[in-house]
C-alpha cells in the first residue's frame, strides 16, 4: 500500500535518470533535553524523561507504517536530531537504526548521524553508540567559553566539549561535526576567535556555524525586549563570520553551504565530509521526518507529524500515522502539494545556499522542464547586477558578498 499515492502533485518529472537511485533520508527526531537554552525553541520538552521508553516503542511503530507506506524505498541516510537524541540509550538507538533497517531499503553505506550533547556522553556510551550503528556524531558545543555557555544555559563545559571529541575519536568515531554559535551578546571577535581555534585544534571533519537569532518565546527574547541583555550586533556578528570565512579556508575546510564546512578534499563542488543528509534538504531531495513535530517531503508532498510526544505515542498507538490531524493516510486533500512554481522556488531558495554546488542549469531544467534563466531571468539579472550573483557556464551561485545577505537574497525567489 502507498498511502501517500493517492495525494496529487503538480511537480514533473521527479524520477531518477536511468542507473540512478532516488536520494531520500530519514529523520528521527527526539523531543528529549534535560534543560532548556535559553534561545531554544525547537521541539523539545525537559519534563517527559518518563515518557522515552514509550517513544522509543511508537518510533519502531512509525517506522514500520510509513516503511511499508513507502514501499520499503531505498535510503541512504538517517540522522537522529533533537532535542538531545544522546539521551536515548545505545540500545534504544540501536533498536531505532534496526526498524529502520527493517522498513527500508538502507544502503550499507549508509551515514548515520546523532545529535549529542557533551555532557551526556562518556568513553563507554560512545563506544556503544558505535557498536549501535551510528557513524556520524555532531555535537552540541556552541563555545569554547565557561561564561558563554551559561549565559545559553548549556549543561557543559569547555572542558567536557572537547573531552566528548576525544572520547568519540577513541570509540572509533571518524566522522565528527562540532556545532559552533557566533553573534552572542557580549561575545566579542578574541572570544570567537579563541572559541574556533579551539575547535580545529581538535580537527573535527565538520562544522556548523550558526549565528544566534532571537527567537520570539525564548527567555533570550524576554530579556532583549526587556533590556535585560543587549540585542545581537549585527556588525559584529558579520566580522566574525567574515574572520571564520578566512580563517576555515586556510585551515584546509571547503565552505559548501552558507553555515557549513567539511574538510576538502580535492576541488569537487561537494567535499567528501559534507553532511548526506543534510545535502538533501538543500538540494530539495525527499526525505520522511519520524516522531514528534517530525517534517516529511514525499512524494511530492510536504507535512509535519503532530508536536507534542503525548499525542504522537496516542496516534501511533491507535495505528494511525501521526500527521498533523487529519492524518494523510486519511485525508491526503489535507495536506500540501507542492505546486509547480513552489517547486522552482524552493530549488532556488535552498539550493543558493550550497555555496560551491550553487544551482546548475541542466539539473532544473531537467528537473522543472523549462530552463532557470526562462522562469527566474530578471531576478537573476538583478542580483548579478547588485554582484550578489555568479553566473558560471553551467550554474548560478552567490559571490561571498551575498553570503551575509544570504536571507534577503534568497527571498527574492520567494
Ligand atoms: S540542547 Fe538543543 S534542543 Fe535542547 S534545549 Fe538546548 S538548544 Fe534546545
């Protein structure tokens, strides 16, 4: 049974050239943290510790529903996201990768990511967690600074941050990612500075850099709103992603996507270390979001499952597919076909912010059938004009300009 078959997509040709396989991942969220950061507002909960072992149960159940849904489809990758998904036990992870396995058609080389924080993590768990199945970790670090990280309320130290890398390095662990926040009140460049080269010294094959944005509903909100703590200085901010640009190229990492970087290798538009999964989603592949709040693109059809674990443990219990109600499998007219024009957009929109690969030519006419410089010509014009722009022979991409405009000029697709 394909339970999304019946759902009505506008979007051409989304079939794989012969010989090729379909990109598609899964995601596994878990709604788990022991505290909340200040600036957080993802869907996460610090009072439901009770309820893992249930969720764990409904997340082998939703698994196996939307495997046989799919028709056992080919993937290539999972990532565990939270939350803190190192909150689950090695054996509940494992358990989680077996459904997976179960369900879909894994690759055997398959990446396998989990979100963790370095407080929850120690020297046997890592071990475990690599004997689980998990291949790929990314950690939560945020700063290399005591005061920094309390100030976000983050459960760790700089001590215990670069401890966790070690450990992971000794558990066998050769594909690590290091999440790093700039643009924090009161963070200044030395700060910063300190803060990444403290990372490199621990030569991870990855970072994230992202810069903070106050989010409404956040403590961090409040207190901005109520002059408690100063709003983020948008200048400062951009020299310091500026100073990183510089300072990750001459440390041998390939900038490919606006926030990331991976260790290079060789001069390929995508270096070997960039994170699979989260390429799908810049490159507006299809992937299927597992457990609460979870995100879906399949079929051409995007949708979210419902939030709150509670309601999510009941659906699955009740052997309901736990989409936002009502449930797809019941009601596909409830959810959102992605329209023709939505489709270019949304390539265009994510696929600018891989900023070596950029969007090529071939890629959406093939993909749309009707060139980009037919449906977005005065657009692009525009920004190659303002020099926020590149036209290569086969590709557009952003120049590094664009890079700190990069949310302005991708609404211009909008
Ligand atoms: S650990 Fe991550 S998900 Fe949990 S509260 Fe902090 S920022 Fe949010």
């Amino acid at each position: 049974m394909r339970v999304l078959a019946a759902v009505p997509t506008t979007v051409p040709d989304r079939r794989p050239r012969a010989g090729e396989t379909m990109p598609f991942g899964l995601y596994v969220h878990v709604p788990f943290c022991a505290a909340r950061c200040v600036y957080c507002d993802f869907n996460t909960y610090i009072d439901l510790d009770h309820l893992k072992e249930d969720y764990v149960r409904a997340l082998l159940r939703e698994i196996a529903l939307v495997g046989e849904a799919l028709d056992h489809r080919p993937a290539q990758t999972i990532f565990f996201g939270g939350g803190t998904p190192s909150l689950l036990t090695p054996e509940q992870v494992e358990r989680v990768i077996d459904a997976c396995a179960a369900a879909f058609d894994l690759a055997a080389d398959a990446e396998v990511t989990l979100e963790a924080n370095p407080e929850s993590v120690s020297p046997s768990y890592l071990r475990d967690l690599r004997r689980a199945g998990v291949n790929r970790l990314s950690f939560g670090v945020q700063s290399f600074q005591d005061e920094i990280l309390r100030f976000l309320g983050r459960q760790h130290s700089a001590v215990r941050a670069r401890q966790a890398v070690e450990w992971a390095r000794a558990a066998g662990f050769d594909n690590v990612n290091v999440d790093l926040m700039y643009g924090l009140p009161g963070q200044t460049l030395a700060e910063w500075q300190e803060t990444l080269e403290t990372a490199l010294a621990l030569a991870p094959e990855h970072l994230s850099l992202y810069a903070l944005i106050v989010e409404p509903g956040t403590p961090l909100h409040r207190w901005v709103e109520h002059g408690l703590v100063a709003p983020p200085n948008d200048d400062l901010a951009a020299d310091q992603y500026e100073w990183a640009l510089d300072r990750l190229a001459a440390a041998g990492y390939a900038h490919y996507e606006i926030s990331n970087w991976a260790r290079a290798g060789g001069e390929a538009l995508t270096p070997t270390r960039a994170s699979r999964h989260n390429l799908l989603y810049w490159r507006n592949q299809e992937y299927v979001g597992l457990g609460a709040g979870a995100h879906s693109y399949v079929e051409g059809v995007r949708y979210a499952n419902v939030k709150r674990p509670e309601r999510y443990i009941a659906a699955v219990e009740r052997g309901r597919l736990p989409a936002e109600a009502p449930a797809p499998a019941l009601d596909p007219r409830s959810l959102d076909p992605i329209d023709a024009d939505l489709a270019m957009r949304e390539h265009m929109m994510l696929g600018l912010r891989l900023v070596r690969e950029g969007v090529a030519f071939e890629a959406f006419e093939r993909r749309h059938g009707i060139p980009l410089q037919a449906r977005f010509g005065p657009t692009l014009d525009r920004l190659d004009e303002a020099g926020l722009l590149e036209r290569l022979p086969d590709r557009v991409r952003l120049t590094r300009q664009a890079y700190l405009l990069a949310n302005q000029v991708l609404m211009e697709f909008l």
